[in-house]
C-alpha cells in the first residue's frame, strides 16, 4: 500500500522522550507502532483494518490504550507545544470528525422507539 503514514526519523528523535522506558521486555518499534496509531485514527478505520505493514492490529490497539491511560499522548502534546516559540491556540471542529458506522444504532431501542424519546428515570 503506498499511501501508508510513516514519521520521519526527526520526527521520532523529538518523540522519543515521551515514550515510557524498557522494562526488561524487548520493546516493539516505536515508530511503526505509532505511524499505524495515526493512520488508523487518521483515517477512521477500525483496529483489524490497519495494513499489515504497521504490526498486528491487537499490538496497535493494545499500545494505544496503554499509552493512553498512561498520559503519553498528552506528554508529547504539551512537550512539543511548550517547544514552540509561537504560541497558537488550536481547536478541534467536532463538525469535521466522522462517526463509525454503528452509532446510528446506538440511539434506536426495539419496536422503533428512539432512546431519546424514553422518559429519564427518577434518581
């Protein structure tokens, strides 16, 4: 597949530093690993659909949640922000993110009924 994502070597030598350490374990690629993270969120694509090129889907999908509850994500975005000597404010537009396929059965009960249509319950 030729239209994979993939950090430049630059790119991951500013990385490196939010990565958590070894452990005794040999670590998987860091930056085949995080190149598929950004593809598959890029993308929109579920976890078994990455390309094979990036690892086995479970890995991907089992780094991105590790570092996530364990603030690496974060840890890089305020590293590279407090580098910067501009400083901007970004936003995300929450109109430009797409939502997967099955939340439109998310709001939908048997019979037709709409779960926004059902009376709260009393606390």
């Amino acid at each position: 597949m030729s239209n994979l994502y993939w950090l430049t070597d630059a790119q991951m030598e500013r990385l490196k530093p939010f990565f958590p350490k070894s452990h005794g374990k040999p670590r998987v690629d860091d930056r085949r690993v995080l190149s598929g993270i950004i593809f598959i969120n890029r993308n929109g694509l579920r976890w078994c659909d990455a390309p094979k090129e990036y690892g086995p889907a479970k890995t991907l999908y089992n780094l991105w949640k590790r570092w996530s509850e364990n603030g690496v994500f974060a840890r890089i975005m305020v590293g590279l922000a407090a580098e910067s000597t501009e400083h901007k404010t970004i936003m995300i537009d929450a109109t430009y993110l797409e939502a997967h396929r099955t939340v439109s059965s998310l709001c939908v009960k048997k019979g037709g009924v709409g779960a926004r249509s059902v009376a709260p319950r009393a606390a």
